[in-house]
C-alpha cells in the first residue's frame, strides 16, 4: 500500500556521516533502546552523530519522535544487512 | 442501567427468531423492526438503511468489502480504495484483504495532531476508478476528531462512497454529515457486547461480500441477538439523552489530565490537540517508562487504562494510530473515561500517575539520565 507520507524521507545510507559513537540495543525492547540514546548522546560533541543498532519494531517509530521532541536531528534510518533490525543515525543537536 | 434492565425484559419478550411465522417470532420482528427505527432516529437516516451486525468490526468487514465488490468493473477488476492511516484495524484489515483480491489501496497520512491530511486524502479520491474513501469520524486511540465534512462533498462530487466508522464517536458527539456508509459498535456507548450497526444509504451501491441469507435486507448472516440488539438501542437513546451534560463535565475531567500531566510527570506528551478532542479519551506517552509496566502498576491502583505500546500488545507492535503521528509510542497511555466519572477518581488518578511513572524510570536505571 503506497503511503502519502507528509513526513520529509529518512536519510539516504550512501550520504549517511560517520557516527562518531555506536549504541548497540539489538535485543532490547522499548522503551530501553531511547533510554540508552538519551543517556549517552551527551558522549558526543554537539553536530557529532551518534548511531544506534535496535531491533525492536517500535525503535523504527520512538527514534525520530523522540529527535524531534528533544531537538536532536534525526539523520536517518537504513536496515541491517544479514540480520533483523535498523541502523538509526542521531546527529546531537545542542 | 436501563440498559441491563432492557436487555433482560428482552430475554423474556424477545427471544425468538424474528424470521418464524408463529407468535413469538412476529413478536420478535415487531420489536426488530421497532429498534431499528430507533437506531435510525438517532443516526439520522432510514430505517431501512440500518443492518444490524454483530460487531462494530463486522459492521466494516461487510461496508468495505461489498462496497468495492459493487464497484469491481468485469473488465479491469476491482477498483482504488482510500483509507486514512489511523482508521481502526477493522477498516484497515478489510481494505487488506480488499487488497489481496486486486485493490489499489491508498492510506493517506495524518499530521502530528490525529487529523487526516485533507489535501492528501481528497488527491487520492479523485484518482481513477476510486471506489470506495473510508475516514472514521474520530481516532479510538487518541480520540482527535476528523475532518469528515471536509472530504465529504469532494468524494459527493467523484461519485466516491465515504465510510465513517464512527464507533469511537457515535452518541458521544454529533455525527458528521454527508457520509454514504456508517458503521458504529454497541458496546461503546454502553450497550452490551455482540451488536454492531452498519448503515448503507439507498443510494449506495453494494453487494453482499458473503452469502447472508434473508437476514437484514439480505445484507448480514445469521438469526440476530434481539435482546442485545433492544439493550443497545436503549443505551444509545440513554447516550444521545445526556450528551451535553455529560460531554462538558467530561471534557471538565480530560482537560484536568491535559493542563497537569505534563507538569506532574516530567517528560510527558499528550497526543493529539484539545480543540479536535473528543470529551472522554486523553492519551499521552511518559518518555523512558515501559508501557505494559504502566498499565499493570496503574490496574493494581485501581484504574483500568490502555496502551499503544509495543509491549502492552499481542502482537508486540506499536501502535499504528501513534506511528502515523510520528508520537512517542512507548510509555503509552490512554484514558477513556466512562460517564459516570468523579473529579475525585482524576484527582486520584494524578496523584498516582507521577509516583508510578518515577518509580518505574528509577527500575529501568535511568536516574541518571538528564532531561
């Protein structure tokens, strides 16, 4: 089913920046994988980008909800290769 | 109470097959007949045009499966089917499987507050060969009302039934105008459980998507749940009867939990804006608190509440309603307040939800966490 999204694409993995940080919630489930985003983006410069590994279903939709309430810029999202799961792109915003 | 009171004088008066010939059944058909009339009084169309079913999801199945087989062409199969994105998992399970069959199914998007977006939803109307637009009147889940009058005349002007389910809604708020198919559930304005009302206007083509006998203008199977059906039909009446009164004293109460969860409990979101609200859902996500682990500690104090949240399903998804808002889905909570409500159970209710919500944050070991 096509969907009329008024919500802008996520990011293009061949343009994706480099994270400068890896958070590994492969396994976890909601909400921890966002609580471990919140706890440690602080571990990166501001402008610096952090990715995170989840798998759970509700990461896809909690990740850039939770960019957009705490103005963090949500980069983009690009799907493991051989195994379940997302690669999201967080770039620290102040 | 009135109700319960019909529903049992009904298991005496009204137990037969309305379809026999001998006393008891004509007596049953006459009571029918009398409650679908009643149905009709408050939703405004013929009696005719009313079926009853036995759900709210069956009332849907039936609408938007013989809606798009009406309209299937011999030549080029069945046609384009329009759906917002948070219509309830009735509509979109049916326009699934309409799908399967050789659909074009298009789900138009919402904006962050519920409400579908108009521009979108009315682009897809006026493709090719729609056959069918479905817009629920308002969101069970996070009860925004939709714009409904505003794709009405758009879909009057393609020639494009429009489905409002409007089982979140019916007897709690007016019923939007220029819909072409209705369908509502019993039980959530108080009826007992097993009655659903599926409305198709004379002018509406549609053909049975099942064989469904002689029952209900040909149009639902099977003998129907009389008395269920005459308890519904009273609850309703009894609904449309108090509804201003008791939609200000509820709007009192969920304004109460809008204006001071966010205060009460850091980190918080109350979905979906005020002024599109309907007066008894309230729904809002706590940031870093399992959903599931909420309900359960909430249940324990007393209070019976839903969640959106991937945890607190069957099915371990999120929410679909709070996924196409682009919301927090986890820590989840939806509060559905039945009429009968006292300021003291919110008072309460707000008094419990930050304690639990800052106990289960300090269990998931994220004190340390800033804002």
């Amino acid at each position: 089913m096509p969907v009329n999204s008024a919500q802008p694409p996520a990011g293009q993995p061949g343009t994706a920046p480099a994270p400068s940080l890896c958070i590994d919630a492969l396994g976890r489930k909601c909400p921890v994988p966002i609580i471990m985003l919140a706890e440690r983006i602080g571990e990166v410069a501001v402008g610096q980008v952090v990715q995170v590994l989840a798998d759970d279903p509700a990461a896809k939709t909690d990740v850039p909800a939770w960019c957009g309430l705490k103005s963090h810029d949500y980069v983009g999202s690009a799907e493991l290769a051989g195994e379940a799961g997302w690669a999201f792109l967080v770039r620290r915003g102040y | 109470m009135a109700a319960k009171e019909a529903l049992l004088a009904a298991l005496d008066d009204g137990w037969a097959d309305p379809g026999r010939l001998y006393r008891e059944g004509r007596r049953a058909s006459l009571l029918l007949d009398q409650a679908r009339e009643r149905v009709a009084g408050v939703l405004r169309c013929r009696a005719d045009e009313v079926a009853f079913t036995t759900s709210g999801t069956q009332a849907v199945h039936l609408a938007v499966l013989g809606a798009v087989l009406a309209r299937q062409s011999a030549s080029r199969g069945p046609g384009h089917v329009v759906v917002s994105a948070v219509e309830h998992s009735s509509v979109l399970n049916a326009a699934a499987q309409a799908e399967q069959a050789g659909s074009e199914v298009t789900i138009a998007a919402v904006g962050t507050d519920g409400r579908v977006d108009v521009a979108g939803f009315t682009d897809a109307v006026r493709r090719d060969r729609t056959v069918l637009a479905c817009l629920q009147s308002a969101n069970h889940e996070v009860g925004t009302i939709q714009p409904v009058e505003d794709v009405s005349a758009e879909c009057q002007a393609h020639r494009v039934p429009l489905l409002v389910d409007a089982a979140a809604s019916a007897g709690r708020a007016p019923l939007p105008t220029g819909w072409s198919m209705l369908a509502a559930s019993g039980h959530k304005w108080g009826g007992p459980p097993g009655v659903g009302v599926m409305v198709i206007r004379k002018t509406v083509r549609w053909r049975a998507p099942m064989p469904a006998g002689s029952r209900e203008g040909h149009r639902v199977p099977g003998f129907p749940n009389l008395p269920a059906i005459i308890s519904a039909v009273v609850a309703l009446e009894a609904f449309e009867a108090a509804r201003d009164e008791a939609d200000i004293a509820l709007r009192a109460l969920t304004g109460q939990i809008r204006d001071r969860i966010q205060a009460l409990v850091p980190d918080c979101v109350v979905h979906g804006e005020r002024a599109w609200a309907l007066p008894h859902i309230v729904s809002f996500s706590c940031l870093y608190v399992d959903g599931e682990a909420l309900v359960i500690e909430l249940d324990k104090a007393g209070f019976s509440v839903s969640s959106g949240s991937a945890c607190a399903t069957d099915t371990q998804q999120p929410s679909h309603v709070l996924a196409a808002m682009g919301a927090i889905t986890h820590g989840n909570v939806r509060v559905s307040l039945p009429r009968d409500t006292s300021e003291e159970t919110v008072t309460k209710f707000l008094e419990v939800l930050p304690q639990i919500a800052s106990r289960l944050r300090g269990s998931a070991g994220q004190s340390r966490m800033a804002g």
